[in-house]
C-alpha cells in the first residue's frame, strides 16, 4: 500500500496546526497511525509532537536575525522555504525512514502542517516542488486540505477573496483539494456580533434602509450558499453595507465593488470550488471531512489498511456517504446551534457512562458480573429471580 498524506494549507488564523492536532487524535482513535510533519518554520509553539520539523533544518528566526540579508517576516519566510528546498534531499530521507518502521514498511500516512504565507501556494512553485517529489519519487498520494476562517463569511468582500485564494491554491498544488470552512462553531457568534453592530449604526444613523441592502445584518443567505459557492452576483448588492463604512471615498467603491464583482464572475467561470464546514470538536464534521478526503487521496480504495480502521475503510468503500448523518448545516450552526450542542453533549454523556460502565464488568469477578446481570433482569421484568 502507498503513503498517504494530507497537505494542510490556509491563511493565518485559519486554524491549521489546530486541525492537525485534531485530525492525529482522530486518526489514531479510529485506529489509523498517522503522524504529524512541521514545514512552517515559524510556528515555533506547537500544539502537537511533530515527528519532523523544519525547524531543526531552518527557522525563521535566524534568518530575520541576519544582518546581511535584512529580511522580514514575509521575505524571510520564502528564503526559509527556499533553503528548505536546498535540504529537500535530507527531507526525502526522513519520510523514508518512517515509512520504513510502518506495520508493513511500505506505507505510512502523514499530515503535513504548511505555512500561513499565502504566497507560497498561489504564487511561489517551492511546495509544489516539493510535494511533486513526494509523489514521484515515495508514490505519496497527497490531498490538499484548505482551511478559511467562518469569519470571512460574514463580510462579502472576504469571502470573495478567500474564493480567489482558494482557487489559486488549487491551480497552484495540482493536487487533489478539500476545501474547509473551519471553526464553523464560532460563525453564529460572528452573525450575532455583525447584527448588533448593524443595530447600533443604524439608531446613530449611520445606515438608512435606502442604502442599506443588508438592514439586520449577518449572513444574508444561508449556510449552504456559502459552501456551494454559485450564484455570487446575489452577494454584490451586500458590498454596499461594508462600502458604508467608507465615507466620502465614494469613487473608491465604485471602483471596488466593480473589481469584487470581475473576481466572482472568474471564480463562477472556474465552477471548482465548493466548500465543507468543520468544528474540529464536533464528531460528526470530522467523519464527513474525514471521508472525503479518503476519497480524494484514494484511501478508502486502498487493499489493506494502516492500522486497525479496516471497519472505517469498509463502511466508506461500501456507501456513498449514505452511512454518515445527514445534517441540515444551517439549522446546526446557526438557527438551532443550541439545540444541537445540548443534543450532543447529552450524546457525549451517554457514550462515556457507557464505556465506564464497560469498563467497571471488566473489572467484576464472574460471580459479581452474574449477580449484576441478574438484578438487570430482574429489574427489567419485574420479577424476583428464585435461587
């Protein structure tokens, strides 16, 4: 079996190395020995163990710290890349090595944390480079996971450009790409913030209802709009309500809202992309985006298994995500978000007294595990049982 890998990608602050953590935990709780690779050399407080970092090869740090080169944050980061690229050869090695200490040294599956910059996915070809290699020289079969933050929802122009950059990406990496609207448990948060900022403006009277095409605020359409990203000319007339903001600049509106307005139609022209939402805590989110992107890499059509997940490969060959619950996703994150968590914290509840339980007759002796089950029964039935 081949290598598999998840490339994660995104801007800052869209949660990526939080995703990596999250998605290691559920791999291996389903039984699936998955490990986690570092290649932002400026990320120098990980949330998880990385098994490789870029960070003992190169880090941001020291190039910023260099007198000669007197580079910044952003330019230091593509140097950093750029002698990252130089090391690749060393790089190569490492993941050899792990997958030679696989169950079967041959296979191993990797998630691969990828710096915030932008611009090494939409302009620099230095991951391209070295993801190609992976795949050419390891037969990696590689999955781009692209994450934007909910937030961008809630202002039309951001979520224009987060479309933009999402379809770059995509052109760039030449891979296969899933991509993800995370911390999707926050957007009703943001849609109440953005509703009461309406409010206040409006009684200062800084809206009228003449201007304004977006009078309560928040998001104007539902959920499922966003993620199947058609139909963009609906979200133009809602560049006005961010335009207000900008007083007296009425030329520069006029002159943005026509570029938004070119970038949508690019991106309708294209017809690629599509968006899934994700809460990392959220079980069912994890198992909808988990079992896309083991058809994307090709997973799920594996021989055999990396590990003990056989159960979950068989059920995601088996169905066309008929197994998996079928949620309305505006009515879960943001009409009745509440009903929802209270509805899976009851859940979580039942599951835990259930595996103490579990785990409480697997300490009992056989004659107390009899006696246990004799008062179930005769509780069950009414009935006194006679010794």
């Amino acid at each position: 079996m081949p290598p598999y890998g998840q490339i994660v990608i995104g801007p800052p602050g869209a949660g990526k190395s939080t995703y990596c953590l999250g998605m290691n935990q559920f791999l291996n709780s389903i039984g699936r020995n998955s490990l986690v690779v570092n290649l932002d050399p400026a990320n120098d407080k990980l949330p998880y163990k990385a098994t490789i970092d870029i960070r003992d090869i190169v880090t941001l740090e020291e190039i910023m710290s260099d007198e000669n080169l007197k580079l910044g944050p952003n330019g230091g980061l593509i140097y950093a890349m750029e002698i990252f690229e130089d090391a690749l050869d060393y790089f190569i090695n490492e993941v050899k090595d792990l997958i030679k200490l696989s169950m079967d040294g041959q296979s191993t599956y990797i998630i691969f944390d990828c710096p915030g910059q932008i611009e090494l996915f939409t302009d620099n070809p230095v991951f391209n480079k070295i993801f190609t290699r992976l795949v050419k020289e390891l037969d990696f079969r590689m999955c781009v996971v692209s994450l934007i933050d909910s937030i961008n929802l809630i202002t039309p122009s951001q979520y224009v450009s987060s479309l933009l950059l999402t379809l770059r990406s995509m052109l760039q990496m030449d891979l296969p790409q899933v991509n993800v609207i995370s911390k999707i448990d926050l957007l009703k948060g943001y849609v109440d913030a953005d509703k009461l900022d309406k409010a206040e403006r409006r009684k200062r009277g800084e809206l009228s209802s003449e201007d304004d095409n977006d009078n309560e605020g928040g998001l104007p359409f539902n959920l499922q709009y966003y993620t199947e990203v058609q139909d963009l000319e609906y979200l133009i007339p809602y560049l006005k309500t961010e335009n207000n903001k900008r007083i007296g600049i009425e030329y520069f509106n006029s002159k943005y809202e026509k570029l938004t307005t070119l970038i949508a139609e690019l991106i309708e022209d294209f017809g690629l992309i599509s968006y899934q939402v994700l809460s990392i805590e959220d079980k069912n989110s994890m198992i909808n985006l988990l079992s896309l992107i083991d058809k994307s890499n090709g997973y799920c059509f594996g021989t055999n298994e990396l590990g003990g997940d056989s159960i979950w490969s068989d059920a995601i060959r088996q169905s066309s995500m008929g197994f998996l619950e079928d949620i309305d996703i505006q009515e879960r994150w943001i009409d009745e978000k509440e009903k929802w968590d209270e509805l899976e914290e009851e859940k979580r509840k039942e599951l835990q007294e259930y595996f103490e339980a579990s785990n409480t007759k697997k300490t009992m002796t056989a004659e107390e595990e009899w006696e246990a089950s004799l008062k179930d029964w005769e509780a069950n039935n009414n009935k006194t049982f006679v010794r």
